[in-house]
C-alpha cells in the first residue's frame, strides 16, 4: 500500500514538473528579423512585437505572425488551365496573361492588416487583375508586345497606389507571360506568309 501511495507521488510530481514546464514554455515567443506579431488578449489587439524575444501571459494572450519580407502572388495555376487571366485589347481580341506581383507588408501596418484585411492575398490578387485589365483594355493587339513594359510600369503605378489602403508596398510587378487567342496568331502567321510572298 506504501509503494502504491509512492508511485501515486511519484506519478503526480511528474505530472506537476511537466504541466509546469509546458506553463514555461508557453509564457515567451520570438519574433524573427522578417516578421512581426500582432499580440491579442481574447482576441483584440494588445501590441505589435517586433523581432526579438517576448514574453506573454499564458492562456490569455495569442500571437499572430506576419512576414514583413518580400511576398510574391502569382496567377494561379488553375486559372484558364495555367495560360494567366482572360482579358481583352482594345480591339476585342482575347489575351491570356500571366503575372507576378511582388509585396511587402508595411511593419507599421501590421495591426490595421490583422483587424481589417483577413483576406490579404485575393483582395491583391483582385487589384492587380482588375488593373490589368484596364489596362489591356487601351492597347491595341499588334502592339502589345511592343508595349509590355508601358503596361508593365502602368499596372505597377496603379497597383502601388490602389494598395496603400490595405497596409502593404508593391515592391514589383511583372507579365511573366502573354497568350494571345489562337485565331489570332493563325492570322498573323498567314498575313506574314503572304508578305513573304509578294
């Protein structure tokens, strides 16, 4: 019975040291260079951490990473079978095209995005392709490839403008690819052949 009573202390001790060092454990974060976190207690902000180590209150407080490094969003993949996002020139023609913005999230911004922008990435996403259609929209088929980088710098300007309101820089902007409609490069192939035949 003695033993029993010993191994129960024993047992107990252990559940104690453990439950004490998980306790521990749970009261400091850390905060890399690239990051910020937002601190909450039951759920409204308290502060922004910035990098280095922390300390918190277990149980009542919750930390919240942000990445203040350069992020790219791309096109999706499943976007019109992996040709980019469906729009078209000036001239009614249809262009699938492909791009990458670059970001970063504005350190002091970090709160604002935590309690107004849950959905960061497509409200981005949502800009750019909403600039980049606009955009498309003024130039002329034939002469998109000659004005890639005008459509190129105009996205960008827009887009760094449009994006201050969700707390982030668009560090770049690229059109990684152009896809024009099939009939269309058919008759550009056959007005080129007759070209060269005359």
């Amino acid at each position: 019975m003695e033993n029993n009573v010993k191994l129960i202390k024993l047992v107990a001790a252990g559940i104690g040291a453990v439950c004490l060092m998980v306790l521990f454990l749970s009261t400091y974060f850390k905060v890399d260079q690239y990051e910020r976190a937002v601190v909450t207690r039951f759920g409204q902000v308290v502060k922004v951490a910035e990098p280095g180590l922390h300390f918190k209150m277990p149980f009542v407080n919750d930390v919240h990473y942000y990445r203040t490094d350069i992020l790219s969003l791309t096109t999706p993949k499943e976007l019109n079978a992996g040709n980019g996002v469906s729009t078209y020139t000036v001239d009614n023609q249809e262009v699938h095209v492909v791009f990458v913005v670059q970001y970063r999230m504005r350190p002091d911004r970090v709160a604002f995005i935590y309690e107004n922008v849950h959905d960061l990435r497509a409200r981005l996403f949502q800009i750019a392709e909403d600039r980049l259609k606009a955009e498309m929209g003024k130039v002329n088929t034939s002469h998109v490839a000659e004005k890639r980088g005008q459509i190129r710098d105009g996205i960008k300007k827009v887009l760094q403008d449009a994006t201050v309101t969700l707390g982030v820089d668009v560090v770049d902007f690229q059109l990684t690819n152009i896809e024009y409609d099939p009939t269309f490069k058919t008759a550009v192939k056959q007005a080129a052949a007759a070209r060269a035949t005359v």
